[in-house]
C-alpha cells in the first residue's frame, strides 16, 4: 500500500479561496476528487493522505507559495505554464474540476507536456516585491503628474519640463495662489511619493551590493544600473539553468513567434512571454545604449546597423534586437565572471566625418 501512494498524481487546481482537486492512482483512475480551503492546514491534510504523490498545479498568484509549502512536506511539484497546458486541455463543458483532472493525467503521461515553470525562492520572492513595490509607486507618480499638468493645461498654465523627481518644486513657479491652493494636495502626493521612491532606490543598491555581489559583473555594461541587475539576478536566480546562453532571449520573451507551415514561414512579432517588467527594463537599458549617451560598443554599433534602414519601425526593432542581445551578454557575464569588453574580438575603425563605426572580427 505504501508503494502504492508514491505512485499517486494529484491535479490542483488553484483559487483564491478554495482548490479543487483530484487523485488519480497508478492505474489512472480516479481515487479522490474534491476541494480544500486555501489554507496551509488544508494542504497538509490531503498530502499526508497520499505521501509521496505527484501534485500539478498551474502557475498562478498562489503558486510559488503552495509549491515550496508542499516540498517542504516531502511531495513532488510540477507547476505547469498556463499558456502552454490550457491549449491542450480546453474543453467546451470547462470547470474547475475537469482543469484538476486533467492536468493530473497530464502530469502522468509525460511531465514535458506541462512546460513546468520554476519558481524562485521566498527570499528572493521578497526582495522582488521590493522592486515591483518601487514600480508601482513611479507609475503611480507619473499618472499624478499628468494629472496635475492637464488641469493645469485647462486653465492655461503651462508646467515646463523637467524630472519626475523636480516637478513637485517646479510646478508653483509663476501659478497665482488660488491654483497654488487647488492642486497642493496633489503636489504634496508627488513630493511624499518621491521621498518614498529615494528611499526604497538606496534600499535596493544596498541590497545588491551587500546580498547579491554578482549584480556587479552586470552593471560593468553601461546603461545597466543596480535596479536591472539586481532584477534579472533575481528572476534567473541559478545562471546554470540555461546551457546555451542565447536561450535567456526567449524566456524573457524577446525571440520572435514562430507559425512556419509547408514554406510559409512569416516574420512574426516577438512573443512577450515571461516577466514584462524584466522584459521592460532590458528594452529601457537598450535604448540608452542606442541612446545620444549610449559610449561606443560592438552592441550599439549593432543596433544602429539595423536602425539604419530607417524609420521607426526599424529603430523599434533594433531596440527589441540590442535588448535581447543584452540578456544573452548580461547573463554571459554571470555566468563566466568575465569583465566586460567593449568590442570583444574587434578591431574598430571610425569614419570621422561620417561619424560611422566600422567593426572587423579578428579571427583567433
């Protein structure tokens, strides 16, 4: 009988307050089906049931915590991607019990069928958040300032430009009192969100200088600063995942779709799959590297050669071009503890009245 539980597959499928669930046995068939409050207790209870058991569960907001929590209580977790499974599983009568079931036999047949994700620890899950929380309160300033700066608009008063971080103490220059009066409250928002965003900045340098010093090797590629470094250490956790570097590309989403069929095979848009914020702060470090300050390197050269067709369709995809080229270069950097190189293995020649940059590859 106790070998007989170890065999077991157990199709979670999550909630916000309850968990449907259902246990298939070695054979396949159905043993238990049912659901569980989303409490730690609950879990525990249908996991000491069956010891040893097989438990899928699609990723999703609970996930990170319920799989690390049934680990801890001895169980094998398999946490499928939602965009991969639901297109094999999809049926027209859908419920939450047929998804437990389902992605239990999947679970049985073969495990590569569920496209498992990987969850980063609970430590690292923290320091995320902290990140994300900084996030979350610059958007919540920019939406503020543009708020104040169109009912501003609406009355005739132009606000000039300057930094989300100054325009709290920019923005009473030239108004009369009683529009002083009308948007302070606004403005003292905008002051404590600031205050609030320094803070948690200096927080988060100390915290990948002093918990995560191979954040180091990354920030050697300008444009690269503690915020993207850190984030991109934190969502790769382990370099080693990857055996060909190039393969960071696609998991942060960059790499084109592909729909190739007999000989057609169109030029697709990228897949946006993965973590968007990651994905939004590559393509942020890509632009300043192709940016007016961006310094000369074998990357912005790159990205300039394809921008170069014109228009802004070719500057956006050189952008989305050099951003993916970046993680693939970022995670090479962690990866071999190597220093960064402007023009590895180039010799570069420039045209100065063209303002061009010449790259020859010098064979070893």
């Amino acid at each position: 009988m106790k070998q007989k539980e170890k065999h077991n597959t157990i199709g979670l499928d999550l909630g916000e307050r309850r968990h449907r669930f259902c246990v298939l046995d070695e054979a396949g068939e159905v043993v238990e089906q049912g659901s569980l409050s989303n409490e730690r207790v609950a879990l525990a209870r249908l996991t000491q049931r069956y010891r040893g058991a097989l438990v899928v569960m699609e990723a999703g907001t609970h996930s990170p915590w319920i799989s690390r929590y049934l680990k801890e209580l001895g169980s094998e977790v398999i946490v499928s991607n939602p965009r991969k499974v639901r297109a094999i599983y999809q049926h027209e009568r859908k419920s939450d019990q047929r998804d437990a079931q389902m992605l239990a036999r999947l679970g049985r047949m073969d495990r590569a069928l569920l496209y498992p994700v990987r969850h980063c620890s609970e430590q690292a899950q923290q320091d995320l958040l902290r990140i994300k929380l900084r996030d979350s309160l610059v958007r919540a300033r920019v939406g503020l300032i543009n708020s104040v700066r169109f009912s501003l608009k609406s009355l005739g008063y132009t606000v000039r430009n300057s930094s989300s971080e100054r325009f709290h103490k920019v923005v009473w220059e030239t108004l009369p009192e009683a529009v002083r009066q009308m948007i302070s409250p606004s403005v003292e928002t905008l002051a404590e969100l600031s205050a609030r965003i320094k803070v948690l900045e200096r927080e988060i340098n100390l915290l990948a200088q002093s918990k995560y010093p191979q954040t180091l090797w990354l920030q050697q590629v300008p444009g690269v600063g503690a915020l993207t470094a850190l984030y991109f250490v934190l969502k790769i956790e382990d370099p080693q995942r990857f055996e060909n570097v190039r393969d960071v590309g696609a998991y942060a989403g960059l790499c084109p779709r592909r729909d190739q069929s007999g000989g057609s095979d169109p030029q697709l848009r990228i897949s946006k799959r993965g973590d968007a914020y990651l994905r939004r702060l590559l393509v942020s470090a890509a632009q300043y590297i192709l940016g007016p300050f961006g310094p000369k390197s074998a990357l912005r050269a790159y990205g300039l050669m394809l921008a170069a067709d014109g228009g802004a369709r070719a500057r956006k995809r050189a952008v989305v071009a050099v951003a993916r080229k970046l993680a693939v270069l970022l995670l090479s950097l962690w990866k071999n503890r190597s220093h960064y190189e402007a023009f590895p293995h180039c010799q570069t020649i420039e045209d100065k009245r063209s303002g061009t940059i010449a790259i020859h590859r010098v064979e070893a």
